[in-house]
C-alpha cells in the first residue's frame, strides 16, 4: 500500500519504519530538516521536507490516490487541518493524531464528521481502553475505539439462575438499544444470536449505554458483581480516559495527581471517582492511602521511571495486581522481572491500531478478538450497495454475524432489525472469520 505519514516525531517515525519492515511504501513528511536528512540516510524511506498543513508538499508527497494518510505530528490543529486536506486532496483513509480531549468530546462539536477523517487516534485513550480490558476482563470485547465512546461494552457473569437463564435472547425481549454481543462458555467464544441461550457460568457481553446496561443486569445477574478497586496514579490524559471508563460500574475508583489545579479540573469531570491531591511515587502516601487493599493500581504519569518504580512500591505493600505505562522498549523485560502484571507501550498500542487500518475495498479497520476466530470490523457504508437495499430484518447476513452498533452524521447507537443503513454511515460488525468475505460482499459496490 502507498501510506504518507505527515510527522516524524517519535510516533511517526516508529510507525513508519513498522510499515517499511511489512512491504509498504511509506512517505514521510517533517519540518525538521535534520530529522529528514537522518531518515533518507538510515531507514529505506523517502522523507520530504515541509509542512504537513501546505497543499504544495502534499502534492509533492504523493498524497492523490495514496491509500492511508496518518496525520502524526506534535499539533492537534496542524494534523485535524492536514488530514482533511488530504482527504479532499484524494487520500482513501485519512487518520488524525490528537492529544486534546475537546476533539473527542462529541457532546459539543464533530470535530472528526466536520473536517471529513477516517479516524481520530488518541495514544492516551488508546492506552486508557489497554488497561480497562485488563481490569475488566483479558478475554472482553472492548469496542470503545470503533463506537467513538459513545457506547459501552460490559462483561456479565451468570453465576446464579436469573430470569434470561434457561431463555432464548429472542425470549428476553431486551429493550432496543441493549444487544448481547457474544458469550462465552467453557472457554469457547462465540456472536451471540437470537436462538441462543443463557446458562449458569456463561459470560456475555451487553453491549449499548450506561444507562441502558445497567437496566437489564438484572435479566442476567441476580447478583451484582464484587466492587473492585482501582487506584490510578496520575491524572493526565491517560488517567482521566481510564477513570471516565471504569467509574459508575463495579469499581470503586480513586485517583492520584499531585497537581493542585489539576485535581480540581479532574474532580470537576469525574462524578464517580474519589479525587485524592498525592504523590503516588512516595511510599508513605501510597501507604496512607491504603494501596495495599486494593485490587488493582495503575501508575499512568508522564514518567516511565515514576511509573515502574510507584508499581514497585505498590507491589511491596500488598496491592494485587499492578499495571503501568512504559514508553521506552528497551524496559521490556525489566517490567516482568520486577513483578508488574501489564505494562502498556502507547507506541505499540498506535502501531496495532494502525496495522488495523490497512484494508482496502469498503472495510474501514479490522480487529481480532482475544482468541482468534471472531474479528470486529469497521465498514463504510457506499451507495448502492447490497447493504442499503433492505432493512437489517431482511439482509442476507451470514450465520455468526451482528452488526453491533450504526455511527452516521447525527448519531451513534445500537443497532436494531428494524434500522436501515444509508450511504455515509460506518457500521461496526461482530463476524467470524470464516463467513467475512460474505460479510464483505453486502458492502462492495
């Protein structure tokens, strides 16, 4: 694939070098002259110097017709303003490298429908959904990244006989914005359908808002689940997305951030989380605040060393499990001997995501779920096609097949049998792998 990557900072180069290493061909646009000159000399790309925002080097770069463009410089403007330059210059996929939370915020304004990019990627949150599956569940489907946040996707766990137990889904008349995702039993996953039923033992996913999950757990959990507590040292962008996912549901969530002004921002944004104003490097404040009691403590600063060393600390005063951010490589495998469960790399989380990306005909992205066999998938909803001619009721969808969620202009929600998908929308489809390319054929013009 021809890919033009608008940036080469840390991010941009990694990325870069990952997709010469996997055959493509990759052109990278810098302003920093001597960043230029280092990658034309070392890595087997072609590098231009420029700005990402001027029509003129975007011409130059070969930006018409380029099958991905990855706005990835150090501005938020500068790469919202760039990939949709690019967009509207003949790029296929556009993606826009953002920092901010106001661009991701849609309650406001549609930064990413408004400018026409394929995709808003967020190291911080990206990181934040890489802990809260963590926390949560290794195996869950976690959907934040393709639903925009709007929708939510949790895990219950039938343990005791409910009133959906026994019961075909169809049977449980769940309410229209709430869809069972998937089920998992005696270590076998599987895309729930309407024939399917509920047993003692199973895990499901609901998938749909807060508000509409937590009116039907009672259908398939008498009862609630173990509150479990969360510690997360830090309150930047990474420690607020995680906080944000995670409070409101069976987690008791308490945040440290030594920054007095940023604690009251925070404590202002979060409803549900306990805001406490500490350093969560120093032992005697973890200890203080009883860290050793708690089921999970995260350590998201702006410092690998920081990070690694609170875990450390954590870990000693009896805090179960421990999870941090670890920006360098080359701490791989200090992380693991040191005893910290998950240790989460934002430029690794970045270049998956962007391998997800590499996809042609009308599949937006492509993510396989913990397990292999079912893929969750992004298409792009093009007139004409098979996929607009009937309701979701009457399409011909292969066995093993939901289309799980409809993001269009003015909103973004569960789908339902009676929804009917229009050019222009992006539909997100749980599928196994074995009937994808019939998945495929209802969305090709």
């Amino acid at each position: 694939m021809r890919i033009v990557i608008l940036g080469a900072g840390t991010v941009g180069t990694w990325i870069a070098d990952l997709l010469c290493r996997n055959n493509h061909s990759v052109t990278v646009v810098e302003s920093n002259v001597d960043t230029v000159r280092i990658i034309n000399a070392e890595l087997d790309i072609r590098a231009i110097h420029g700005s990402a925002s001027e029509s003129a080097i975007l011409f130059q770069a070969g930006i018409i017709g380029c099958d991905l463009c990855l706005a990835v410089t150090g501005d938020d403007e500068v790469n919202i303003v760039a990939a949709s330059m690019a967009k509207a210059m003949g790029a296929r996929r556009c993606v826009a490298r953002v920092y901010g939370r106001v661009f991701r915020d849609l309650s406001t304004f549609d930064y990413q429908r408004h400018f026409r990019i394929d995709r808003f990627l967020s190291l911080e949150h990206l990181s934040a959904v890489v802990f809260v599956r963590a926390v949560r569940s290794p195996g869950s489907a976690v959907l934040e990244n393709f639903a925009r946040g709007e929708l939510e996707v949790q895990e219950i766990i039938c343990d005791d006989p409910a009133p959906a137990t026994g019961k075909a889904l169809k049977e449980v008349k769940l309410p229209k914005g709430v869809r069972v995702g998937t089920i998992q039993r005696q270590g076998k996953t599987w895309i729930a359908g309407a024939g399917n039923s509920i047993e003692i033992g199973d895990h499901i996913t609901l998938i749909g808002t807060r508000e509409e999950i937590d009116s039907v757990k009672s259908k398939f959990q008498v009862k609630a689940a173990p509150v479990r507590s969360v510690v997360i040292a830090g309150g930047g962008e990474t420690g607020l997305a995680l906080a944000r996912m995670l409070e409101g549901q069976r987690y008791h969530v308490t945040l440290m951030e030594e920054n007095m002004e940023r604690c009251e921002f925070l404590s202002r944004l979060l409803e549900y989380t306990t805001v406490v104003h500490a350093d969560a490097t120093r032992r005697a404040i973890l200890e203080e605040e009883r860290v050793g009691n708690m089921d999970v403590f995260v350590a998201c600063t702006g410092d690998d060393e920081n990070n690694i060393m609170a875990c450390v600390e954590a870990r000693e005063i009896g805090a179960k499990e421990c999870m941090a951010i670890v920006q360098r490589p080359d701490y791989a495998n200090v992380v693991e001997k040191l005893g910290i469960n998950l240790a989460v790399s934002p430029r690794n989380v970045v270049a998956r995501q962007v391998l997800g990306l590499l996809n042609s005909g009308p599949i937006i992205s492509k993510k396989n779920l913990p397990g292999g066999g079912i893929a969750i998938v992004e298409f792009e909803v093009m007139p004409g096609v098979v996929a607009t001619e009937h309701v979701i009721a009457n399409l011909k969808l292969p066995p093993h097949c939901l289309i799980a969620a409809i993001m269009s202009s003015d909103y973004v929600r569960v789908a339902s049998a009676d929804d009917r998908l229009t050019p222009g929308d992006t539909v997100v489809v749980l599928v196994e792998e074995s009937t994808l390319d019939a998945v495929v054929k209802l969305f090709e013009e």
